[in-house]
C-alpha cells in the first residue's frame, strides 16, 4: 500500500508537463515504442482508429474522424482538420506494403476527394497517410502532381505519425488515447538474449503468446485487446519484450523441428513468410535478423548442434541501443512465431492453438544455470558464438 502511493505521488510529480516532448526521456520512450509496435502491428481499418487516436491527442476536438454512408462512400475524407481544412486519406495496406497499389489508391481516393469536396472552401489540403516506414518517391510524385490551384496535397508515412505525437501531444488526451504508463516502465533495466542471465520474462512472454492466440482464433475484439496489452508490454520493457520473443520464437521453432516437420539450418524461407504474412523486404530488413538471433540463441543452448554439426551460428545485423531495430525485430519475430505455429499445424493436423501450446511448452524449458561453475563454462561457449554482440 505504501508502495503504491509513493509510486502514484512520483507519477504525478513526474507527469507535470503540457506536451510529450517536455516529459522526460522514460516517458517519450515508452510512447514512442508503444505506438511504433502498434503501428507495425495494425492494418486497414485498425491503422486509421490509430491514426485517429494520434490525431486526438494533437487536436483535439479540431480533428475529426469520418464515417462512410452506403453507396455515398467517406467521399475521399478518413479524416478532417477544422481550422486547417485539411483532408487526410488513410491506407493501411494488409497483408503488405506494394508500391504499385499504394499509387492506384492514392490516385483513386483524390479523384474520389477532388469531385465531392470543394476546394477551397472544405478541402485545401489533402494528406495520404499510409502505414509505411517512410515515404516512397512515387508517392511524393503523385502529391506534386495532385496539387491544383487552391488544393496542396501531401504525404504521410508511419515515421510521420510518431514524430507527430512526440512534437505536439497533450498529456491528459495522451492518456486517454494510449493509457497511463505503467509503474515498472521506469525502472526497468536492460535485458539480454542470454538464457544463463535471465529467466523468460513472464508478463512480456504471456502477452506474446495471447496476442499470437487471438489471432490464430480470428477474434476481432480479443485481438484488439491483445495487441494493446502486448504493445504496452513492449513499450514497458522492450529488452524483456526482446527476449521472450526470441524465445516464443525458438520455443514454435523446437516444436515443428522436434516434430520432424522443420530442420531449422535449411530454412525454405518462402513457405514461412507466406504463413507469417510478411513481405521479402521486410524478412530482408528486419526478419531474417529476428531469426538468426534466435538461431544464435539456438547454438549456444544446444549441445548436440555445438558438439556435432558443422552448421556455425549465423551473423546478426547488432542492434545495441537502436530502439528502432530492437521494435522491428520483435515484431517481426512476433509474425515469424505466428508463420511456424500455422506452418506446424498444416503439416502436422493439429489445431493452431494446440501447436502454439506445445511452443509455450518448449519455451518453459530454455535452461537457466544452476551453478556458478555451470555459468561460466556456458558464458565462454556463448562468447565464442558471437551472441553477445548482437545484442
């Protein structure tokens, strides 16, 4: 109890400040990585209620989102802007990102706001958000030629949309929007992919494996909850969050492979992402860094691959203090966990959820050492692996 109030009169002395860049650097970060997971974690219509949530906290009751109405459509507007007259269109492509749809819908939603919207009375300016890293030449192209007398338009991309909230949120509709920061964000210290030094953190772990459940159970609502929970999981403790998933990872891995349906060193990789619905150039970008840090993890816990196989450990692209590949790997490895669980069940007949059970299973059974001699000797064979600078 007297924790509690301590913890609660430390937050109000903390939480006085108008804007989220004035709050200290802990607060900045946990927002910042909470709506990063989101936002790589969401799709169509998920990616504009999070698009309007940001907005919220900016505008406040100057935004507005939109509804459509039958065959009248949203007449080109996800969203409006008041004062500014500023019209914003939202694309939250799913299952990925291609350049040639984003382009077709982009043309397609300005024609659609040009001829319903007059310009410049309602519209005079008009912003393609898309759920995108950054913001594509062709796009930019098409804005520059989408601009008329009295119209200016322009594009958004997903790193946008976090530099937006950083720069201008307001704190009480921020916590409205995203929720309060939880006690154990502050005081959190840097985990490490290292399984004589760490045992699986539980609360990042478990909401792993609920989010990856709702979705295999193809529940809307619990997905929703289960994305939030996760996201502020990571937000909260991304170190942690990185090493339960390497180890949701390695634990779907060990069930397929144990099975005899997967021989992890000869990945055929296509099968995998299309299960995991996840485009090359992401797998290029961050997955494949996502897999081979758990194929590190892999070779420094297995005798049986140190001793015998002449399979070395991967290379791991170093993620060090980059937050911004720390999110992306565990997103990433987060979709590849979900790959291996329906991969695991085609082959093997089993339902989704019954092989995700026996994942949870082998992830329990990641060693942890007993002893001080123990941890030694597995500390030198994990430094010769190379394991402990990847991370």
């Amino acid at each position: 109890m007297i924790d509690s109030v301590i913890y609660y009169f430390d937050m109000a002395e903390t939480l006085r400040f108008d804007y989220l860049r004035d709050a200290p650097d802990w607060i900045r970060n946990y927002y910042r990585i909470l709506l990063d997971v989101e936002l790589r974690s969401v799709r169509g219509e998920g990616f504009q209620r999070l698009f309007d949530g940001v907005m919220r906290t900016v505008h406040g009751r100057n935004y507005r989102n939109t509804a459509s109405l039958g065959n009248l459509g949203d007449q080109g507007c996800d969203g409006y802007l008041f004062e500014e007259r500023t019209v914003f269109a939202c694309y939250g492509p799913d299952p990925y990102f291609r350049i040639k749809e984003a382009v077709a819908k982009m043309r397609a939603d300005l024609a659609v706001a040009v001829r319903h919207l007059e310009i410049p009375g309602f519209m005079q300016k008009w912003i393609f958000v898309v759920n995108y890293p950054g913001t594509h030449p062709l796009l930019i192209n098409e804005a520059i030629s989408g601009s008329v007398d009295g119209l200016e338009c322009e594009v958004w991309s997903r790193t946008d949309i976090v530099d937006l909230l950083m720069a201008d949120a307001r704190r009480q509709p921020l916590v409205s929007e995203f929720g309060s920061i939880p006690k154990e964000a502050k005081s959190v210290g840097r985990a490490y992919v290292v399984p004589e030094s760490t045992q699986l953190p539980r609360r990042c772990a478990e909401a792993a494996i609920r989010l990856i459940r709702a979705r295999l159970k193809c529940e809307r609502s619990n997905y929703r909850s289960a994305l939030s929970y996760w996201s502020k999981s990571v937000a909260a403790d991304p170190f942690g969050a990185l090493v339960a998933q390497t180890q949701l990872l390695l634990g779907s891995m060990a069930a397929m492979a144990m099975a005899g349906y997967l021989n992890p060193e000869k990945l055929q990789v296509g099968p995998l992402l299309r299960e995991a619905e996840m485009s090359r150039s992401t797998w290029r970008a961050d997955g494949q860094r996502a897999w081979n840090l758990m194929m590190v993890v892999l070779h420094s816990v297995d005798d049986h691959i140190q001793r015998k196989d002449d399979d070395a450990a991967p290379d791991v692209d170093p993620i060090g203090d980059d937050l911004e590949k720390l999110i992306a790997t565990v997103v990433c490895g987060n979709r590849l966990a979900l790959g291996l669980i329906r991969l695991y069940s085609r082959k093997s007949g089993q339902f989704e959820t019954e092989c995700l059970d026996e994942a949870w299973e082998w992830m329990l059974r990641i060693p942890v050492m007993a002893t001080r001699e123990e941890y030694q000797r597995r500390a030198a064979e994990l430094k010769a692996t190379g394991l402990l600078d990847t991370i």
